[in-house]
C-alpha cells in the first residue's frame, strides 16, 4: 500500500513538467535485484527479487540529461546457501522490500534523442547519490545512503517510445 501511494505521489509531482516539457522524458523500470555483501560476496544473480518504478530524465542536450529515479524492490540472502564454514557457523539471513530512491547524471556517448532517426541508439553511463529505504524486513529497520552507477544501452523501440538495457550497481553505506 505504501508502495501505491509513494509511486503515485512520484507521479503527481512530476505530471505537470512532462506536459510542459518537452525535453523530458518519463518512463517505467521493470527487472531484478539482488544482494552483493557479506553474506553474498561474489556470486552475481544469486537470489534474484523483483525491482519496478517510475524513471524521469530532463534532457540538457542529445548527450546529457539528469534522471530521478524510485525503485521497489526485494532483496534476500542467507549464509546457508554457500558452502563456506564460517558462513555456515554464523548462519545469518535477512529478507526484505526496498525503497530505492536516486538522482543521477547521465552521459550518452552516443548523441541520443528519442525518436531520432539519425542516432537510434546509444551507450550510457550514470552516477548520482541516492537514498536505501527499508519498508519491510525480518532485522532491525537500517535506511542509508547510496551511491548508484549505471552502465547502459538505449535504443528508438517506436516513435515516441525509448528501451534500454541496464546494469545499476549501488554502494551502501550500511
């Protein structure tokens, strides 16, 4: 529930300078999420959740723009699925849903507009700061700073619709 509202507020904020903006963009992120820490040092895609939110870009040119993003997702991890013996000994987990919220620049190295014949697509990169809500979890509430990098590829899917592909890392401070 309070996922629908956050979102919803998100929205409402933003609706009037899309209207009025034609320099912005407003989309939708759907994919996963997955935990890189102490209890998962190594392994990528290992217990994979869900992620969604909104995503929405001002445009200061065809290779800048600054975005704000807000992302729910899970997360979930637990010592007893490797196979080291101290983490077998220490036997931690945790389980939760998240409330990723970032503001990042992004960079195109590619000039990139959308619905732009002549650059159709484009590599990016991203970096911003960032805030890690906990909304749910079985430990003790631990909200923190972030720091977000993205790498990723964008490309013209219609004439007014953009996709992409990305990788977002986030360094906590937690």
């Amino acid at each position: 529930m309070k996922t629908a509202l956050l979102f919803s507020l998100f929205l409402l904020l933003l609706s009037p300078d899309v209207s009025a903006q034609r320099k912005a963009d407003i989309g939708f992120y759907a994919g996963t999420s997955y935990y890189m820490g102490d209890i998962n040092p190594y392994k990528h895609f290992y217990s994979p959740g869900y992620a969604v939110g909104p995503i929405y870009r001002y445009n200061f040119h065809a290779r800048s723009s600054v975005r704000l993003a807000a992302f729910y997702h899970t997360l979930k991890a637990n010592d007893a699925d490797f196979s080291n013996p101290l983490q077998s000994s220490r036997d931690a987990s945790f389980s939760g849903n998240y409330l990723d919220l970032a503001a990042q620049y992004e960079y195109n190295y590619i000039p990139y507009k959308t619905a732009f014949r002549r650059t159709p697509y484009s590599l990016y990169i991203a970096a911003g700061f960032g805030y890690h809500l906990v909304l749910s979890s079985d430990v003790p509430a631990n909200n923190h700073f972030t720091i977000p990098f993205s790498l990723g590829f964008k490309f013209n899917a219609g004439k007014r619709l953009s996709a992409g592909v990305e990788w977002s890392p986030r360094k906590t401070f937690s």
